[in-house]
C-alpha cells in the first residue's frame, strides 16, 4: 500500500495571492500609521503655540511683577521718609 501525501504545498498563485494579501495589509497599517503621524504632527504644532504663549504670558507677568516690586519698594522709601518727618516734628 502506497501512503497518501497529505503535506499540502501551495502553488505559485497561492503563494503569490498570500504575499498580495500580507502587501494589502501593510498598505494599510502604513496608511493608519502616516494618518496618526499627521495628527501627532498637528497636535504637536498646537502644543508649541500653546508653549509660546504661555512663555510670553509668563514673561509679561515677570516684568509686571518686577514693575510693581519696584512701585512697592518706592512707596516704601516714600512711607518710611513720612513717617521720620512725623517723628521729627513729633519730637519738637
């Protein structure tokens, strides 16, 4: 009795519609991938705008600041020299 080969071994054609079909596939990913790629990219653009304004913003409110530190310590100098000029007179 002769045995029966069961192994099954795909032709050209199979061969060829499988590797069309792993082809298709990755078509596909790489398309998916390319798709979340430009939306990253654009999102990233968004987020560095945000970024510039928020460091724009900041620096805006550092010179603020600085400026009225500046007013404060003015006024300070202003309050201490009116009040030594009361004690002065206070002590006439």
């Amino acid at each position: 009795m002769a045995e029966a080969k069961t192994d099954w071994q795909p032709t050209g054609l199979e061969r060829f519609g499988h590797l069309e079909d792993k082809l298709f596939r990755l078509v596909e990913a790489f398309k998916t991938i390319r798709k979340e790629n430009d939306g990253l990219k654009a999102e990233n653009l968004r987020i560095k705008a945000e970024m510039e304004a928020i460091q724009k913003n900041d620096a805006s409110a550092q010179q603020a600041l600085s400026q009225m530190q500046k007013e404060r310590e003015e006024l300070r100098e202003r309050v201490e020299k009116a009040l030594s000029m009361l004690a002065i007179l206070d002590a006439r």
